[in-house]
C-alpha cells in the first residue's frame, strides 16, 4: 500500500511514495525545541501543536502565561495536543524564574510551584522555564535554589535553564569559588538536574564565529560530560544584530554538526517573529502568522535528522571527535590510525569525524558530517576490508547497507555529501 510519508495533506505536486517508513516503536526522540516568546492567546491556539510536530521539533516551548491571567486553562489544551503528536513541552509561567525567586521567600516559592505543578501536571510536560543567561553570584545561587526546589515537589520533571555561552570564562566567584564546571557538577549530585542549554549564533556571523561556536560546544560538552547531564545548544533561526537568515545548508549544518560534537538536544532562536522586534526578522513564521522562505528550510533541516538519525543518536553515547582538512575550536586532526578500524578519512573538504558507542551493547558508530557550510565534498573512510566493514545506517538503523565506496584512487570514489550532510556509519 502506498504511504505518504509527509503532511498529512501534502502541497500540490507532492510525491506519493511506496516506501512504508519503519515502525515508530515509541524509541527516544532527539529534543528539538524553539524560543516560543508569544503569550497564551497571542495569535496562537492549540492547534499549532500540529506545526510544531510537522516542523519535526520533539520539545516544544508552549506560550508564555501568567498565571493570574484568564488564560491558563488553555494551556491545557495545548499540552493534550502535544500528547497527542507524541512531543513534550516546556511551560513558561511568569513568577516561575530565577529572578523571581529572589523576591521571595523559600516557603512562598515552594507554595507557588505547587500550584503550578498540580494546576499543569500532565504526561506531555518536559519541565518549567527556570530562566535565561544568569550572572552573578546570587542570580547563580538562586538557580541552584529554585531548581532543586522544583526537583523535590516534581521530580518527574526537567526543570529548563539556559546559560550563557562562553561558561568557562565566568569568574569563579559567582560560582561562591567554583569553576564552572565544579558548579554544574555539584548542581546534578544535589538536585538531579538533567539538561541545560546555551546560546551561540556567531556560527552564521563569520569565519571567527564557526571557530567560536566549535570551541564552546567542545567546553561545554566536556562539563555536561563530567556532570553527567545533557548539553543542548540554541541554535540560530532568525536573523537579527550581525547575524544573517540561515540558508537551507546552514540550518542543515547547525544540526548535524551540534549532534555529531555530542550536544543532545536543539532549541531554536526563534520560529516566530514579532511586531515588537524589528531588528528581528526572517524566522520561519513571521509576525503576520505567513510561512516565510525558511520555514521548509528550518522543516528540512529537522524532519530529515529526526528520520534518519534522531532516534539512533539517543541511543548512542559521544566519545570523541576529530577534524579531517582542517580542524578548529581546539579540536585535533583526525590522527592516522588513531582508531583501530578507521585508519584515516580523506576529505575534499573539512569534516567532523566522531565516535560514538551504543549504549547497551557497546557496538561503535562513526559519524561523518561535511562541516563546510557552502560546498559538497567527497569523504571517503579507509579501512582494513579484510578485517572489517562499514555499514551505512539509515532510518534509525531499519536499514543498514554495506559501504562500498572507495576501493580505487579516484577522487570520486568516496562518499558524495552536500554542505552540512551528515552520514553515520556501523563498524564491524
């Protein structure tokens, strides 16, 4: 039987395909999220929990709510919307934050997320807002404190923080004399604290900016390795200040490369723009509710990871990556037979190469992404063929082939990847 395995009503031309997409058997889906800065009511209903799963976002921001506002009891709906689609959401409550927090006392604090959490308890919430980019010591302290007080009431949940990009840098006295790193350590053993996010968009700024954004997501994934917690990374959608809209490539670029360095999770800045923020433009859906040029760019870039690779990606656990041509952010040169397989790579331009091991069985995956943002490259692995083989994973690992690319010298030989392509490889 012929499935569509697109919208649900599909654009006019649209193909109809015989491929029956493999069986969702409710695996772990790779979190992508967006900055959702409209209220409850704000040219939004429920029913654009359909977009968001369309868009192939896992994690979504529901609208802003006050809760002395008419308008909490919608946000109900929302939520049974996303249960519906089989995605989670963050719920941003005004009151909630940090900054709140400090205005407070403890029991006053504790009283107000209870009635939050009872009020919006449900199986499609991820977790509340707990606030964006803190500095300062007692910004910090209070971040700690309100986290661990939401842990305690409801520790089913993931309360939601995103810092600032360059952590490593931040004095340690607004840690009270802890690196950063030491922080967000004892932050996980005190409270169980989970995931946290930070901002970086210079990559779609600069050639300065790509070797920014390669060096904080290697400093901060090496902390959330440490913590045991998960590292996401926002990600640029919009343009605004020095930052261009993102071509299709770029989209494509900032995802792949993000899961191929060990981030485990997306949040985008932003998917709608605002009549109140003009330096703002160019996001995916603009301030009139039209779909602009980029929303089927930002729906590729997300819809094609979430199908042939989201779900495998949660799978397995990040264990190092190198550089091929070229390499940046303090990353190395793929080292020749620094693996006991994979002797070297060569590329035609530069590419990401990383490792990962499955976390239940220990099976070892190669990941290979063309790190250029604007050319399409040939990257070709070698390997001992006598010993071992490579097996090309699509859709989740349904369907695994044998590589068979690269037994001449031609410079054609290899694996052909438009800018920003990712490839994930089994070795055997």
């Amino acid at each position: 039987m012929a499935v569509y395995t697109g919208n649900t009503e599909p654009q006019v031309g649209a193909i109809r395909s015989d491929f029956v997409p493999p069986e969702d058997r409710g695996e772990e889906k790779f979190p992508i999220s967006f900055w959702n800065y409209r209220y409850v009511g704000e040219g939004l209903t429920p029913d654009e929990v359909a977009v968001w799963a369309d868009l192939g976002l896992t994690v979504s921001m529901a609208p802003r709510v006050k809760w002395d506002g008419e308008k909490k009891d919608e946000l109900l709906k929302y939520l049974d919307n996303a249960e519906k689609a089989g995605i989670k959401l963050i719920i941003w409550v005004e009151g909630l934050e940090y900054d709140h927090y400090r205005r407070m006392t403890d029991e006053e604090y504790r009283e107000f997320f209870t009635k939050v959490h009872e009020k919006f308890r449900h199986p499609a919430l991820y977790g509340f807002y707990v606030g964006d980019e803190p500095g300062g010591v007692e910004n910090f302290r209070a971040c700690r404190e309100v986290i661990k007080i939401q842990r305690e009431i409801a520790p089913e949940i993931n309360p939601y923080l995103n810092l600032h990009t360059c952590m490593d840098d931040v004095d340690p006295a607004e840690f009270d004399g802890r690196t950063f790193r030491e922080w967000l350590r004892d932050l996980a053993a005190e409270t169980g604290f989970k995931i946290f996010s930070y901002g970086h968009y210079d990559q779609v700024w600069n050639d300065f900016g790509v070797e920014s954004y390669y060096r904080n997501i290697k400093a901060l994934r090496e902390a959330s390795d440490a913590a045991g917690v998960d590292m996401w990374n926002t990600l640029l959608s919009s343009a605004h200040y020095m930052f261009r809209i993102p071509t299709e490539y770029e989209f494509t670029w900032q995802v792949n490369v993000s899961a191929a360095l060990g981030s485990r999770g997306i949040v985008w800045f932003r998917l709608y723009d605002r009549p109140h923020g003009p330096n703002n433009h160019g996001s995916p859906i603009d301030e009139y509710g039209n779909r602009t040029p980029t929303y089927i760019p930002f729906l590729h870039a997300n819809r094609r990871f979430q199908d042939q690779y989201g779900k495998l990606i949660m799978r397995l656990k990040f264990r190092e990556a190198f550089f091929a041509h070229e390499n940046h952010g303090g990353f190395e040169t793929l080292p020749f037979r620094h693996h006991p397989v994979v002797e070297t790579v060569r590329a035609t331009e530069e590419a990401v190469i990383s490792f990962f091991n499955d976390r239940e069985t220990g099976e070892e995956y190669l990941v290979l992404v063309n790190a250029s943002m604007d050319k399409p490259g040939v990257f070709r692995p070698e390997f001992d063929r006598e010993k071992h083989s490579l097996k090309t994973v699509m859709f989740n690992g349904a369907v695994l082939s044998p590589y068979d690319h690269g037994k001449t010298e031609a410079y054609w030989d290899g694996e052909w990847l438009y800018p920003g392509q990712m490839i994930i490889y089994k070795i055997d």
